[in-house]
C-alpha cells in the first residue's frame, strides 16, 4: 500500500511540474509592421497606391511586402529590433525610411507617418547661365520639356566651392523650386550664400536638376546628407561665378 502511496505522489508531482511548465509562455520576439504610403506623377496629381514594394533591409531571407489599393501594406512577422524600410516602384526614386525602433508587445508596429511619394523628374536642364548685378547672383536654368503656366516643371540647386559639385557632392542644397516660365530665374542674394556657409572671394559652383513635386528626399544617416532620389540626371554642366 506504502509503494502504490508513493508511486501516485511522484506521478502527481511530476504532472504538476509539467502543467507549471506548460503554462510559462516565451516572450513574443517578433510582430508585424503595417503602414501606408500615398502615391502621385511627378505633379501632384494622386495615382494608384498599389504595386509599390517595401522590404526591411537587413532580414534574411528578405521580408517585403507590396501595397494594395489603398497603399496599405503589412510586413509580418518581422523580429525585434531597429530597421531601414525601403519602398521601391517602377518609375519612382527609391525612398528610404531609416531608424525603424520594431520592439512591442507582439502586437503590430503602425506606422503612422504616411509618406508622400512621387515619380522621377522628367524635367531635363538643357542650359545653365549665371550672372551678378547689384541684388546678388542670377542664374537661369531653361528645361525641356519648357516650364509654363500649363505645363509646371520643378527644379532644385545644388552649390559647392568644388568644381565637381553635384547631387551628390554639394554643400548646400536648396528648396524646390517651381518653374512655369523659361528659363527660370533666381536671385541669390549676398545673405542668402552667407547663411549657406560660403564667404566673400569664394568660386562658387552651382549645377541644377529637375527635380519632382514630391522629391522622396531622405536623410542618409552614414552622412547626414539629404538624398533627392527623384532627380533627374540629365542636366547642364555647372556654372560658377565669385561670392561677393
């Protein structure tokens, strides 16, 4: 009797430790992470949000996903930890969204932060000239297809003191600009290329792009550096001209 009393207690003992067990649940390690995105030409003119690829770089095998009509996507199940998203479609400059923190509860990231993005520039700089008069520098950049009141082209300006400024290789990089006249104008004033960092005596290199509306820009985080995927490359050599 003594022998079957133990035998139970053990068995009893051992199904206790094993419930126990079963009921200790490992910590979700990872979750999905959904957002949107909502798509134009390279106007302003709204197109379909679908068909645009968004991969998380750095997984392996890739994780990647592609928007639907409504530009929704969901990236699943996708580990813990801080990534870069990247949003490709054919016709547009790649967009990249850095510092990704994907860390919760195992319930989804959502990303609030819906990025506009819009197609690469068609706009090509045919001709670039620069001037000065008493308000500053001139410089006219004319575009093909021409910028008018029916047809509006966006352009952007690149400066440097090196001669092989570029999109890639400048220190100052200015605003978009909209032209519906051409060739466009703009006056930099003496002010203005001070608080871009250049001084008195300086040459000054500009070259110039067609850029779009929506120009996908983003801040290269190994060099702090904007990037303007959206621009297009086809574009008059860089002119210079003295700081006054």
């Amino acid at each position: 009797m003594q022998k079957h009393y133990w035998l139970l207690l053990v068995l009893l003992t051992f199904v206790t430790c094993k419930k126990k067990s079963a009921d200790i649940t490992e910590p979700p390690t990872k979750a999905d992470i959904t957002g949107s995105v909502n798509l134009y030409d390279e106007s302003t003119l709204s197109i379909s949000n679908a068909d645009m690829k968004v991969s998380v770089i750095g997984t392996s095998p890739l994780i990647s996903a592609t928007t639907d009509a409504n530009g929704k996507y969901t990236l699943s199940s996708v580990p813990f930890g801080t990534y870069t998203l990247m949003f490709e479609k054919t016709g547009y400059g790649t967009y990249i969204k850095p510092g990704l923190v994907h860390a919760t509860d195992g319930t989804p990231t959502i990303l609030t932060n819906t990025p506009s993005l819009g197609k690469k520039s068609s706009t090509a700089i045919t001709q670039l000239t620069v001037s000065q008069d008493t308000s500053g520098v001139v410089v006219a950049a004319s575009t093909n297809p021409a910028g008018s009141m029916g047809n509006t082209r966006y352009i952007r300006y690149f400066l440097s003191t090196s001669s092989a400024v570029s999109k890639d290789n400048y220190q100052y990089a200015s605003a978009g600009f909209v032209s519906r006249i051409n060739p466009y104008q703009i006056t930099f004033a003496p002010g203005n290329l001070s608080a871009a960092g250049f001084s008195g005596g300086q040459t000054v290199f500009i070259k110039v792009y067609g850029d779009a509306f929506w120009s996908n820009e983003y801040k290269d985080p190994s060099s702090g550096k904007s990037v303007f995927p959206n621009l297009n490359e086809n574009a008059a050599n860089a002119v210079s001209f003295i700081m006054p």
